[in-house]
C-alpha cells in the first residue's frame, strides 16, 4: 500500500472540492490543502428530483464554509441527468487537455464541473468514463512515476475501468459492470435467498475467485452461489463472497492477468479485494485511496480556474 502526500497539498484558500458519481455525492471543505470538513449526499442515479437542490443541502452539511470562492465538481454531476451536461473530452489526452474542457455552471457559488473521458477501445467499441479521470489525474500528481511510461491503472467500483496511461496521457481503457451486477444479483436475483447467516463470506470469495480463475465461463458458475446454499449448508454470507470472488476475478481475469503490475485506485476495502484477485494471477500492485486521488484531481482543476 502506498501512502500519497497530503492531499490538495497545491490548494490555496478555501474551497468545495466534490465528486458527484451515480451512488452518491461526496464534498470535501478544504483550506489550504487541509480536508477541514465532509459530507455526503444522494448520487446522481438515486433521487428524482432538482439535483441542484441536493447540491444546495448537502453544502449546508458542511457548517460554515466561509469565504469560499467556488466548487469544482467530477462525476455524473456532468451526465445528462446531472446539473449540465458537460460534453466527454477525447482520449488519447493529458492533463492540460482534460483541464481545457471543463465548464462553468453560474450558481450562487460559482461551479466548475470536469469533463469525463471518451475512448476508442483496442477492439473498436466505445468507451466512456466520468468521475474517474480526475482521479487518474490526481494519482499521478501524487505518485510522479506513473507520469512517465506505460502504466496499467485499476479503478474498481460500480462500473470498474482498468485504464492505459503512457507518459501521462489516458490512451484508453475498458468498462467492467462488475458493481452494478453484483448489485442486482444481491437485490434481484434468486442466487443468495436459500441460506442464512453472514459467516464465511472470506471463504466464499476465496472460492469464488478460484473458481473465476480455473477458467470456468461466469454464467455457467453463478448458480453455485444458490445451489451450495440449498445442497452444501452454505450460508448467504458465502454466497455473497463467492458472487463477489467470481464477478471480481473474472473482471481481474480479462483486464490484467498479463499485466506485471497494476496500480489500485478507490475505496481500501475494495482494492484489497482486487490485490488478492491480482496476488492470486501473479500481478503485484499498489493502492491509492480513491479519495485522496480525487481530491488531488479536483486540486489540479480548481488551481487552473481564474478566480
């Protein structure tokens, strides 16, 4: 695991720093590089209603925020559901690239709102990434050796990005649904109903993801989940860690069993579940908090906004 500087280390004053994804909103009160100040609201794909009235509430939440300047907001707040819709900058692209498309909102505090990212895959389909790419931006601003030759970045999460830097530039990246399924099989799905009790789900990840990397195909293997619940007493603890190993290996499986290292990015309790995805293919790798790297992100967009 490695440790980044402090984050928003550049940032001068005070201001709102925030990423708004399809889960939820999370802002971030920072004075002079230091987080004074957090807190959460509804994701974009979570509320029926004025997502500027959301904004409004969960600023409220911080406290008192003094003479704050302006917001400089990542994520879906720039989809077409969001506040604006702010139009994808094309990869291959760098920083000042990404810098130069973002787009100011005129509200009682001023809003900058980055630009998403849009590629061409290797094998031709369209890609597409928002929230992401800032902290892309912000782990290589915190660890400087990723800014200089090829680099493999793994960002998991509801719709996972494993992503190709080389020499600072996004050149491409590739799309894994792996949240958002594990999400609907957990609350949709027959697959983890016929036990109960939470025991074993480290076991049951652990089975899962040998089963993903045996080379057994996904859909042939998800109904274990159920069938070892209603024929080998497994709880639905375990059934949930064996949805989660299988879905998070087969994703390891496809995007980085040839790679030699990868760097993590996102929640510790998540790229710890893909290190040992990774450790088990033989790949090493390196985590970063999501959060520290979207602050870092949002820092180097907001440094560059004429006040």
């Amino acid at each position: 695991m490695t440790t980044p500087p402090r984050s928003g280390a550049t940032i001068q004053g005070a201001t709102i720093l925030g990423d708004w994804g399809t889960s939820r909103l999370r802002l971030f009160h920072v004075v002079d590089g230091v987080v004074k100040a957090r807190a959460t609201g509804a994701g974009i794909g979570a509320f029926d209603r004025n997502p500027a009235e959301t904004l409004t509430e969960t600023l409220a939440e911080l406290g008192d925020i003094g003479p704050t300047a302006r917001i400089t907001l990542c994520g879906m707040v720039g989809s077409r559901n969001g506040l604006i819709e702010v139009p994808y900058a094309e990869c291959p692209i760098d920083l000042a690239g990404w810098r130069a498309a973002a787009v100011p909102v005129a509200m009682e505090l001023p809003v900058t709102i980055a630009p998403g990212l849009a590629c061409i895959r290797p094998d031709g389909a369209p890609d597409v990434m928002r929230g992401e790419e800032t902290q892309i931006f912000g782990a290589l601003a915190l660890l400087p050796e990723l800014a200089t030759g090829r680099h493999l970045l793994g960002l998991p999460g509801t719709h996972g990005k494993w992503v190709v830097v080389v020499d600072g530039s996004v050149l491409h990246f590739r799309t894994y649904l792996t949240g958002e399924l594990y999400a609907l099989l957990q609350e949709h799905s027959t697959l983890t109903r016929a036990g109960t009790g939470t025991e074993n789900a480290e076991v049951g990840f652990d089975a899962g993801l040998a089963r993903a990397l045996d080379g057994s195909d996904l859909l042939g293997a998800l109904f274990e989940a159920r069938s070892a619940q209603l024929r080998s007493g497994a709880s639905q603890g375990w059934a949930l860690g064996f949805l989660s190993g299988l879905l998070i290996g087969h994703e390891v499986r496809e995007g980085a069993a040839s790679a030699g290292s990868v760097t993590l990015i996102g929640d510790p309790s998540l790229t710890g579940r893909y290190a040992r995805a990774l450790d088990a293919c033989g790949v090493a790798s390196t985590a970063l908090d999501g959060d520290l790297c979207s602050i870092a992100g949002l820092g180097l967009l907001h440094s560059r906004i004429p006040v």
